[in-house]
C-alpha cells in the first residue's frame, strides 16, 4: 500500500509502498477514506527542534486525523465491527495510571500518539487501536468526519471542564483550523460576544463565517485590549481561548480578560519559558487558567458527533482544500505558505472519492 | 394614577385611581412603560385556592414583570439614578439568611414577591426595592425589556447550575410563554436536538420559530417516550425541562431521560402529591432532579442582556399581544382562553407609547 | 473448589464442589481471600420477589465483595500480574454506550453485575474482568479490602458529583453498613454536624463510634424533622443521605433538607412508587436530588484507597464478624435477625487466614 | 478613644487618641475586643513599596481582622443589631459591578478595603459598612473570631470554587499563619495526604499540629519535588496551594503538581514577572491555575462558622501571642522576626479581656 512516511531524521516525507500491517487482538485495520493535516504533522514534517527530539521510530507513517472503513478486526475487538466507518482518537491512553482511572485519559500519564510514537494514517490502511476508535454515522462526509479530532481540540478548549458560555463573552486568538473551529463552537455554544485576534486575512475572512463578531488584527497597530474591553462594558471577555502560541498573543488574553475569568491555555509557544505577571494577572484578579491538552474523551466526541449530526454547526469554511494522498507535498507547501491562503486540508487515498468530494465542495 | 387591583378577597380585579406611592430610603420610583402578564397574574385575577392561601394582603396592585423609567430614588439609593430604564427581579431577598449569603437569593428564606406579597406594577407608577432593580440598555424596547423576568426562569431552568448544554438533547414539556423561552434559550445555548411536547397549536408553532426541532402533541395518541427515544440512539434526552406542571409530563419526561440526566423540575402540578418511581426512574437511572424556583440573581439577568443585546437571542414571536394597560381585562380573558390564542401579552399605560409599539410590532 | 452457589429457584444456597473456572483473554482468576456479604447478597439467598425477577441464571455462585490474589491472567490483558492483590468493581461496563463514553460507566446502559448476572465471589476461585479488577497496596488487610465496593458507594452518596462539603450539615438515614460507612466519610470530607438516623441500637453505637453527632432513632416518637432543624440555625442540613429504603425516611429527608440543598437518593424502597410532594418538596425549595446506583468508576476507587491507605478514615468498627466461608449460613442468619446484631460481615475460604485476621480482629 | 495610625507617609505607626468615628445610615460601630495583626498590615507598617503605592489615605488606622460589639447601627442598617458579637469581612464590594451581581464580590472592580482604603480596626471603636458584618456565635473567643478572615482565605485557597479534595493530596507551600490555617482546612475536608513546604522551625511545628504528614524544609539541600512524587505513586500531588509568595515556591509548586492537578495562587511574589514554562508546566500537563484572592462571600464565612462552631477546626495553635494594643509595636516587632518565633499575634483594647483571655491561653 502506499504510505507517507518519514525516512530518515531529516526534512520531508516520502510517499513509499509499503505492506499492509498486520493488526493485534485489540486493534482493527482501516481503509483509509480521507486524512487531514494538522500543524503537528507540519512540524514533523520540517524536522524542527520539537520533532527531533520527539519523535523517537523512524522511519513512521505521518498522520494521526483520519475518517477510514474497518476492514478487519482483532480477535477481542467488541465495540467496532467490519463496515463501520470510524474516526479516531489520537491520544493512546494506558488505562491504568491515575488519569485514566479518573476520567483524564487525554492526559494519560503513559499515553502514546498516533502518528507521533507509532505509524499514523497517511496511507491507504491504518492500524488503531480499538479503545480509540469512534464510530462515526454513516451519513458524515469523510473530510468532515476526518477533522472531528481538532474539531474536538476547538470544543474543549471553549467549554473546558463543562463549562456554560451562553450570554458570555470571548476572545479567540489565533487563526489556524481549531481557532476557526474554535469561534464556531463559541458561536453554537451561545457566546453573546466573540472577538478573533489573528494575523492573516485570508483566515480572518473564514473566522467570520464562523460566526466572529469582532475580527481584530494582531499586526495592527491598535491597542486590542482596549478595544475589547471597550465592547464588554469595560469588563474585558468572560473568557479567552488562546490557540495562537504567541507569548503576545498570550500577554493580550491576560489583558484583556475579566477579574475572574476563565483563560483556556491552548497554543504553545516558541519561547521556552514566559514573562507573566502573577501577582496583577493572575492572583489579584482572581483568573483562573486551564491547560488544555487534547480533549475530553469520549465526551467531546459525542457533542462534536451530535453537532455535525444535527447540522447545527457548519465546519466546512474552515476546509479550504481537497487533494490526493499522492499530492501530499502540495498540502505541506500550501499548509507553509505564508501569509496563509489555506486552513484545513484533507487528503484522500482514493482519487475517485477525491473526485466526487470535489464535486460536492464546489457547490 | 391608575392602577390594576384586588380590592377583595374574589375573583378579578379593577382599575382604580390611587395616589402615587411614596418611597423609603432604599427604593425607587419608576414611571412604568411596559408591563407584562404572568400565569401568577392570573392565577391572582382568578382567586384560585393557591391564591386564597398565598396572598395576604388586600386592596393589593397585581403584577411583577415590568419595564420603566426611575423617576425618583431613595436617599440611600446607590445603584440606580433617576432616568435609568430599568426592569426589577420579582424575588426580594432578606440578604440575611443563608440562602442569601452563600448566592441563592433566589431562594431566600425569608423572601417576598413582587404583586404577591406587596404592591405590584400593573399602575402608572410603582415601587422597587433597590436591591432588586435591574438597569437595562436604554436600546431595548419597553416590551422586551419586561419579559427579561420570565426569560430568566427560562435560563435557569435550561441552564441549571451553570451546566452546559452544548451537544446534547433536550426535551421542553410545556407551551406557555417561558416553556417558548426555553427553547429559544436551549437553541442558542447549543442543544442538538429540541423535543418539544406541547398541548396547543397556537403555542407549538411559536415553539417551532424558537427552534423545536420536533414538535409532539401531549394530547396525541402517541407513544412520545419511544419516539424520543428512537431519534436519540435508544438513550433518551440528556436533559429534560418540565413546564407543563402536569402529572403526565412529569411521567413522560422522568420517562424520556437518560440514565444520568438531568430534569429541572419547573412547572407546578395540580396535585398536591405526585407518584413517582423512585427506585427506577430516580436511584437506578442516576439522575439528577433540580427544583427550579425564579431565577439566579443575577446571573441569569446579566445572559439575558448579553443575549438580547446582541440580538442573538430573538424572542419577538413568543410576544403575541400588546394592550393598554386600561384593557387589561382584555388581555386577562385572552389569557384564559381555551384553545389558547396567546403567549406573553403585554400592558402600556400610556397609549402613544403603544401606538408606536405596536407599529413596530406588526412588521 | 469450594462454592456458595444458588442451585434452584427458591431460596437458601448450598456450598458445592464445583470445578476451578477458566477464564478468557481479557479475564483473570483470582485466589479469594476474603469475600463480604451485601444485602443484595440476602436478598437474592432469600429469593425475594426481586431476586426472582433480576436473576437470570441458576445455577449461580453469589457474591461480589472481594479481596483475592491473582493467579492467572488472560492474554490480553495488562493491567493486572499475576500476585497482585486485587478487589474488583462490580458493576461491568460495555464500553461502548453513551454513559460509558462520557464517564459514567457506574450507570452503563448494557452492564452486567458480579454475582448478579454471572458467577460472583463466594467461592475459592473467582473469575474477574481485566476492566473492573482493582489494584490494591498489599499492605491492606483483606477484610478491608474486601469492603471497598461497599465503602465506594458511600464516598459516591455522600460527596455526589465532587461536591464539597466541608462545614457542610448531613443527615444520614439508615444503619446498614453502607451507611455507617458514610457517617465516615462525611466525617473525614469535613461535616460540621452529622445527624444518624436508624433504628438499631447496635448499629447506632457503630455510628456513633463512626462520627455521628447525633444519633435518632426513627422508631421514637419524637419530631426528628423539628430536631434537625432546631440544631441547623432552623434551616434544615445541606445535604440529605438516604440510605434506609423507607418512604418515611425519603419524607423525612426531603423535609429536613434546607431549600436549595442535596439530596441523595441511594436507598431501594418496598413501595413501587412514592408519593412525593413535588410543587413543596422539590420545585419552591429548589433542591438537588440526586440518584446513586453504583459509584464513580474509577473516582471513588482512588478516594477510598487513599483514605484506607493513608489511615485517616478507619472503618474497622463496621466490620463486626469474620466467619470461614463454609460458615457462610451463620453470615446469612447473622445478616438477617432483627433487631440487628452486626454490621459487615466478612467470609474467608481459608481457615488459616481467618485464624490469623481473627486475631488482628480482637485486639 | 485610642487608635494605631499611621501619621506620615513613612515607616511606623502611632497610637493616639482621636475621636469616636460618626457612621453613616449604613454602617455601624463596634467596640473592638480583638484585632488581628495581617502581613498587610506589617507592609503598611513598614512602608513598603508597594505601600507607598496602595495607600492613599494618610492619616488612617490600621487593621482589618477584628472582632466586637455593636454599639450603634446606622438608619437603614437591618441585618445587625446592637450588642451582636460580629467580625468583618474586609474586601468591602460596590454591588453594581459584574463580579458582584454574579457571586464574586470578592473581587469586585470597585471593591474598597478596610485598613487599606478607609480607616481600619487597630482602635478602641471601628466603623463597619452593614454589608460587610459578619454575626458570631457569641461562644467564640474573641480571639478566634477575630482570625476567620485569613482563615477564610485559607479556606478558599484549599477548597477553591467548591472543590472536593477528599481523599486528594495536597501541597502546601508557605508558613505563616494563612498556610497554617491552610494545613488544618486540608486536613479536616479529607486530604489523605498533606506537604508541607516552609522556612522557619518554628512555624514547621505548628505545621505539623495543624495536620501536615510531611515537613519538608524549603532551604534544604534536597530534592522536594522528587520527595513529593515518590509519595504519591510518581504522580505528585491532585493539588498546590502557594502561600509562600516566592518563585522557588511557585516553580516547585508547579513541578511537584500531577498532570490534571490544580495550583491554588494565593502568595504575592516579590519579582514584578515570574518565568513559567508555560508551555511544559500548563499547556501539556493540563492543569488549572487558580488566582485566589479574598474569599468568597459568604460562603467561606458559613464554613468557617461551623467548622469552629463545631470544634471539628482547632484554629489555636497558630495562635502565638495575645498583647494589649498600647503594646502593638511588639506586636509588629514580633511579626518581623527573622527566624520566625511567631504565628498568628492578636491586640486587645481591654487590658481586662486580655488578662481573661491569657488564663485560658496557658492552658
């Protein structure tokens, strides 16, 4: 089958032929339907200094979001069965540690990822593991069902613990996919007031469909915490969602946030280590601050399933290119380009069902 | 001034000239521009048994939602300054107990009600306690700005604790006016599929341009359990909302949730006890039951300005008549109507201010 | 190997020869060391109607409180080695419904029950799922790790869904173990008052000794409602545990519950349905009822060992009788005289081993 | 009537007379039987930098953890009669804004602070604004009702927005009096495991009378963090709560928290920005960062209440020194001490009281 694979630690990726894997009692095989690219595949992909010393087996197959039908199954699989067409979670979790016996499998303290310490699903077949497989329904295109996964990132990092953002106000920074989801998700789940902060206007443009009520430029030469502020009564937002990893960007939020709001920490951010204000920005306003790592599992999911299901939230602005598994380093360049003229896009091993998808996103 | 009251201990009431009330140092004067009709109002016009027990005090001035003008604050008034359009929480807390003390003056020991325990604001002019007054944006039209009060019980009893709703199924038993509420709340707060059971044609349409997404006769020969049930995967609904206050849709709504849902228990039944299955539809199923009793204050108060502000919460179709408030009789019989004809029906004292509503009201 | 199983339809149970069960790939076998009788147990011993209704499989061995030693484990599984020490949760999750993807495996929609619906653990050898073996420090005395299933329904009824009720008033109905072991719970989560109520004065010593400040009995012809609320600044306590299976106790709990309190629900009641004042008892006073069937998986577990563990709560006084398993119909009589003798009771395969714990026992 | 003032923007205090201070319709005067002396305070004394940037008002009196009797209440003042033993809450809320029409006075954005921002309690008589009295069981000791103010804030920090940490571990960094109270708020909720992180030997041993399992020495050449881990099975513990109010503190605090845990900021830190490594320390390891400041009102007072109501809370320990308040420079002179020899110091206007109150100290 054919696979893109990292061979060697270095820039890049090559599309090899390889064998179909062979799958465990737990785990099924899937035929690839369409797999999308996430910003962590790019980095893998550039080789930068987080990928070196991440990634650990080389070669690996790159990918980990992935919409694909199951062709077989081990011999104690019980929740998946051939013909299903599933999804995946991607963070691997060990079922034993403390978080997982206590509802956090997606900060597993001996989690692995799909596509990052095991062979991921660009390529024609995968192999998951069945206690993260997600049975999609049948009626979910496949680039849709492929991106649940960040879709998922965007839902926790907007609801947190569960969370009930109706008639409250947010601040989204970032324009990357799950920052567009992100304001989507904030848009459905009721917020009165949504602020994007990103850079690129291509992405700005998508963020309002998604529902952005404010669209404030980052490179601008304005001050965006007034701004914000201005428009919340003089409070600043409820909450803000930080998906830009930008110690700026993160400085901003801070700012711009009530006394005792609620700060969702999304992006990472090139700086090893951050110059916060503690005692102002966080003690005396009495914030609160959220890691968010993955998302909840299963929990997430179902929204995200009954949301799409529903058609209540519309994430397809947000997916602004199809292409072939063939053509993946059109995607990888696409996905560099900057300033940005893409945000999601979804590769398909098939070029028939590539085909017909284009049909349909074209209309 | 005129005003709507209860001269004796009988069934209506009667628009009579009284002077204007004189304030203590912690209340305030309104002019009153709006004024709407509650089920309580009519409960009190008709002198039901809850009426005979509950209401003490007579001559009193019915009514308790309402929008107006302050024209005169008491000395020691901090929060509200003359010419500020306000509307008023109904539920006067003692800030003293404990309920008040640890953020449940909602439901204070030692409360009391707006035109059930003191004089209400069905009258040029009426009384407020400063600590139940509510300053609005000044943008918001008379009739809008007077059913904020029911629209809170609406977002309470959706919301609940502050749960989120985002992504799950909700089941609203119920067709008077803040059953309609809740689901224009439950649509904007990210519900992926609204059941709701109703009784009357008039009302259930209404439901449907608030967002229903599947609308059932109560009075139907049908089985609604199932049908809940086969259009959310065999589970039933993760949250049900009972405002029918019928015995049978309490049944049908323990029935029709989830193991581990939630049922916020609103309405109020004719019975004055109920048969419930405790063991299985409360202890095995895991469920939480919540007493919803007014409104949190404010929190509830501060979404639904959020949501009204900003327009995203449009609840213009649950307003079906506007009168003077010399025709509350009108509006009293409309109410009582069988088959129902009405929702929220709201009272003018001053007839241009009417006129120009209602101009605006028939686009 | 030695069983206690239920041979007909009909009530009683014998102690047979039966072979040592093999197990699956996802199972494994454990050696019992101690193995403690539950109600559920005796009712299923005296085949009552709802034995007779719920009990699908005879022959069966009864059962499901365990401390054992692992001695086989299936091929797949990892979790669990061969030597550790184990007790097992009871309640067996699907996996797959919606309650198990979202963190409420306790109230699987497909579970199945140790002891209920296949073999339990009054036996030498048990069969246990890998998903629901727990690990525990070895240090534990099998007797008490034997009542960690019991002991987790207690820390799941009294702290709920993570509440906190530190300075918090609780009443607590009922004398079983399961509530004498919540006494001990809500002392050591910070109670500032706990109010008993029971019925046996040899029960209501245990709570004493457990932590209850006040000790009631329900047969008393005295005001228990008016007691409560004379030593609770007249509010009524915040939090109510039912745990006595006695309409009168779910009466006097809902009225002995301070407005906008929490109730939980966790007793099973003779009558097929109660009649509950909903309008008085649940909607104006705006309280929380909530089910409890089973405990938070794998919450409670993680609570309850640390607990144990650390020694700060000491459940040894519930713990009244230690029998040889083939005494197990002495442990039956024991469970059922009235007026009620004992408490936990505790059965060991091995004579050595209850030899030596009766020595530990008596100190 | 005497008062400690602060005279001149300079370090010091003095102790004059001055006049009994006149209330307004909304306050009352209290004739203070205990007051407390605060870190705050001890700033304010030294005149501090960040003293001489808060204070406005010179001259003004000192302190704000009291206890005392009403002598005279204001016009409109209701909750408060004279001759009721109260103490204050000193964060003193403005009631309009957004944090506190939705729970959160503590942090109101108009909030005003006694001994800060209006004359304070270190005098023989003290105004207090009727919102912010607080009524005592008239069996508390002055002593002890006058430290529920840090105690509160102890109880806010550990607990947080009503957080369960029964059967958690917890970490609590810092020695002086709020930390202590700290250790004993964690011990009585159910910590199974306390660490306890500070300087002074002196205040270590109290630390460990308050409740702490482990002392560990912050200016030891040892590896806390690594301690701390291999005491909580290689996790680290469920929560931190920082109280020290120094980087070392705040770096180990968020090294020593398990993945999903929650750190609690209480302490003011010196440096004007701390460097976290945001990325590895929040983002990855998915944990929640808690800005405490004040405490919730009035939830924390209702605990505080019936935890030493109760006598389940022993506060006394950190309790080191009772002086007379013509003696507060002792007092101050004391609380600066380095090595610490003190905890917690309370001033007595009444010499009598205070001789009464040394005869049951010794004991």
């Amino acid at each position: 089958m054919k696979a893109v694979r990292k061979l060697k630690r270095d820039k890049g990726a090559e599309l090899v032929e390889i064998k179909i894997p062979e799958i465990s009692s737990d785990e099924i095989l899937i035929k690839v339907l369409a797999t999308s690219i996430c910003g962590t595949d790019v980095h893998i992909y550039k080789w930068d200094a987080w990928s070196q010393s991440r990634i650990k087996n080389i070669p690996q197959t790159l990918g980990h979001e992935v919409c694909g039908e199951v062709v077989e199954i081990g011999s104690s699989v019980k929740k998946v069965k051939v013909g299903d067409l599933i999804s995946s979670e991607t963070h691997i979790p060990c079922k034993k540690c403390l978080n997982c016996l206590t509802g956090n499998e997606h900060i597993c303290t001996n989690g692995s990822i799909l596509g990052v310490d095991r062979d991921g699903v660009f390529s024609e077949y995968a192999v998951i593991p069945e206690s993260v497989a997600w049975v999609n329904d049948k009626r979910l295109p496949p680039e849709i069902a492929s991106i649940q996964e960040p879709l998922g990132n965007a839902t926790y990092a907007v609801l947190g613990e569960d969370y009930n953002i109706y008639g409250k106000r947010i601040a989204i920074f970032g324009d990357g996919p799950i920052a567009l989801f992100a304001i989507g998700v904030a848009r459905c789940a009721g917020a009165s007031k949504i602020f994007h902060i990103g850079v690129f206007d291509f992405n700005m443009e998508i963020g309002k469909k998604m529902g952005a009520d404010f669209s404030l430029k980052a490179t601008d030469d304005m001050d965006r915490v007034a701004f914000i502020k201005d428009n919340t009564d003089g409070y600043g937002v409820d909450i803000v969602v930080e998906m830009a990893g930008a110690s700026q960007a993160v400085e901003e939020g801070l700012n711009s946030l009530r006394k005792g709001g609620r700060f969702s920490a999304f992006g990472i951010t090139p700086e090893q280590k951050l110059q916060i204000d503690y005692n102002n920005q966080i003690v005396f306003k009495g914030i609160q601050i959220h890691g968010i790592s993955g998302r909840k599992m299963f929990d997430t999911w179902v929204r995200v399933k009954n949301m799409l299901s529903s058609k209540k939230l519309d994430i397809r602005p947000v997916i602004t290119h199809l292409f072939s598994l063939d053509d993946f380093e059109k995607g990888f360049e696409e996905m560099m380009k900057i300033p940005r003229t893409s945000a999601k896009i979804v590769l398909f091993p098939d070029k028939n069902l590539l085909n017909e998808r284009l049909k349909e996103f074209k209309k």
